[in-house]
C-alpha cells in the first residue's frame, strides 16, 4: 500500500463568513446520506468568522465528529489561500479539499477516489478545456477599449482554448505538493484565483511540469486522463450524470434546457 494511504485522508471542507447556514445544513446532509466507504479525518475550515457567527455554527456540528481550523487570515484570499494554510500544517497527508459550496452525491465517494490515487498524481472531480481568454466577446462597439484592455491582460495570464486544467471544487493531492506551489502565490483578487485554477501558471500546468498523473475520476470509479476528460461525464458534457461531487456549476448545468446544456458544452470541450 501507497506509505501515504497509512494515515488517515484528510477531507478539508471550506465554509466562510460570507456563506449562510444554509450551506453548512446542506453539505452536512450530503455528509451523512452518502457513506464515504473509506477512514478519513473530517477537517472543517472556517475562513473569517467572528465569534459569534462561529458559535452558530459549532453548535451545528455537535453530532459530527471533525477537526477544526480556524483561518483568521487577514486578507481574503479566497479557497485556494486558506487550502494553503490547510496544506501548511499537513503537509504529509493527503488531503481532500471541498468548497463550501460542494458536497458529495455518490455512496463511497472517498472510496472511489482513493482506489484510483497512486504517488505523484492528482485526482479532481472535474476538470475543464474552457479559457478565459478565448471567452472574451466585444458585445458592443463602443465598449472597444475596455474590451482591449481585458484582451490584453488575459493574454498575459491565460492560454487560449483548449486550456486543460482541473476544477478546484473538489481535488485530492499531497498536503506538501499543493504548499510548495503555492509558496510563492499571492491572491489579492478573484482573477488571481483564476490564474491559479487556470492560469498559465496553474496548479495543473505545474504539476504537468513536473509529470504527475492527472485524473478526473468519475462515480462508476473510472479514471480518465486529460485527452479523455470529457468522457468522465461529470462536468458539462452529455447528461453529466456521473459527478461524485456536486458543486454550483455542476448544479447549474443540471438546470439549463438542451440548447443551453450545448453551449456550455462547447464552451467547455469545444465542438469536437
């Protein structure tokens, strides 16, 4: 067995002052209805609460056996920062991080995962070809400039379609893989956020740079490489109905008629 399948997995769940009870409610009924399959501490992240608010939402919790982590990190740094801090402090475990709007919706989720981890990889839950680049649109002509100068901004950061790069809803990767490339990382805004989860620099693009395996890993407990992506079925693509994480966007797929679910499909993998 892999040396770092003899701790237990770490499964970092993200919540913040700016989510509502609401969204704690409902990741912790996901939490309870579908069975992980495999041993696993529960890490729960509260990013920026005040005492008050953190009460709240500790007495919530009194049921569920979990870690918690307070990140009082001054700036907002979105999840990637707080993943950081996360990271920091485990740097030898492997770990399973979820946004605060994400949850599972498969029975042995973390079991199907896991059975297909292997050193020097990463597992994501979905993954993507989309470039923000290649989605800037000139609407209307007398927005010209402000459309040059995004234009040229992006061209700076972001490569243009096809840009393969995994969703930071829900991945698993080594606590100390995911410090290191972020040591060096500063998040201000969300278009830094962006640049980590699909830059040129990304997290994808520096773990290609340093050949680890990257996986989209489906419900049937497939695993798929970047060139198949699509296939998994989890994110924009055909009926999308083998996700074993549900997030916003795959939520918003979920509700959109036929010809929407086309665009954001093309939008997504392009026309092939």
């Amino acid at each position: 067995m892999n040396k770092l399948l003899n701790e237990k997995i770490l499964v970092c769940y993200l919540i913040t002052k700016f989510d509502n009870e609401d969204t704690l409610l409902t990741f912790l009924r996901n939490y309870k209805n579908f069975k992980s399959g495999y041993p696993h501490e529960l890490l729960i992240c509260f990013k920026l609460f005040d005492n008050e608010k953190l009460n709240i939402f500790r007495k919530m919790l009194l049921n569920i056996s979990y870690t918690e982590f307070i990140d009082n990190h001054i700036h907002n740094d979105f999840d990637l920062g707080s993943y950081s801090r996360v990271a920091l402090n485990y740097k030898s475990r492997l770990i399973f991080f979820l946004n605060s709007y994400s949850y599972p919706i498969c029975d042995n989720w973390l079991k199907i995962i896991i059975q297909n981890y292997e050193e020097n990889s990463i597992l994501a839950t979905s993954a993507s070809y989309e470039s923000l680049l290649s989605s800037i649109k000139l609407k209307k002509f007398y927005k010209f400039l402000k459309y040059l100068i995004k234009l040229i901004s992006y061209k700076k950061f972001f490569n243009p379609f096809p840009n393969p790069h995994i969703r930071t809803t829900g991945f698993l990767i080594k606590g100390n893989d995911y410090f290191k490339f972020m040591s060096n990382k500063l998040i201000k805004s969300k278009i830094d956020a962006w640049k980590i989860e699909s830059g040129k620099n990304s997290l994808t693009n520096y773990l290609k740079k340093l050949n680890y395996n990257i996986y989209v890993i489906n419900s049937d407990g497939n695993r798929f490489s970047e060139k198949y992506w699509k296939n998994s079925q989890t994110y924009n693509y055909s009926e999308q109905n083998k996700s074993i994480i549900s997030d916003k966007h795959i939520r918003k797929y979920h509700s959109l008629d036929s010809n929407e679910k086309l665009k954001f499909q093309f939008d997504t993998w392009g026309r092939d």
